[in-house]
C-alpha cells in the first residue's frame, strides 16, 4: 500500500469516528486531542496513525468503518504501517 493510498484511508477514518457521537469523543479523550486538533492535524501522519491505530484495536470498529468506506477488513492496519513514520519497533 501506498502513503498516499494509507492517507486516504486514515482521513475516511478521522471522518468516521467524527460521525459517531460516541466513538468521536472516547478517540478525543483517549488522545488528549480537541476537536479543533482533529481538524487542523487530519493530513499529519502521526494524527493519522493515532486514529488508525484507535480504531483497530477493537474488531468491531474496524468491521464497522470497512464496511461504512467499502474495504476490505485489513486495510486500515495496512494503512496504518504504510504511514510515513509509523513504523513499529518490536522488542520481544
């Protein structure tokens, strides 16, 4: 996948979450983020990979928002190691 193509996705995402009353507010919550910061930083990749990081830690999440955009239920991980700069370290 592309960085172009992971942006895409990870700004469908940032739309998603802003459109559930309740996933919008828990994502801003957990990430210290406002809602002017969702706005202004939506084409930053590290704000990119914290909302596709967020949604794919529950499979009904990522279930959700595939099926909302139309893809297939392993672009937005793809996506999110596609992003410039976030990449993992593992340690083990």
């Amino acid at each position: 996948m592309t960085p172009e193509r992971a942006e895409t996705i990870a700004i469908q995402a940032l739309g998603w979450l802003a459109g559930h009353d309740d996933l919008g507010p828990a994502f801003l919550g957990s990430s210290g983020a406002s809602p002017d910061d969702m706005r202004a930083r939506a084409t930053d990749p590290a704000f990119q990979a914290a909302v596709l990081d967020y949604i794919t830690s529950r499979d009904d999440w990522i279930i959700a928002f595939c099926d909302h955009v139309g893809l297939s239920y392993d672009k937005p991980l793809r996506a999110l190691h596609a992003l410039p700069g976030a990449e993992r370290v593992e340690w083990t």
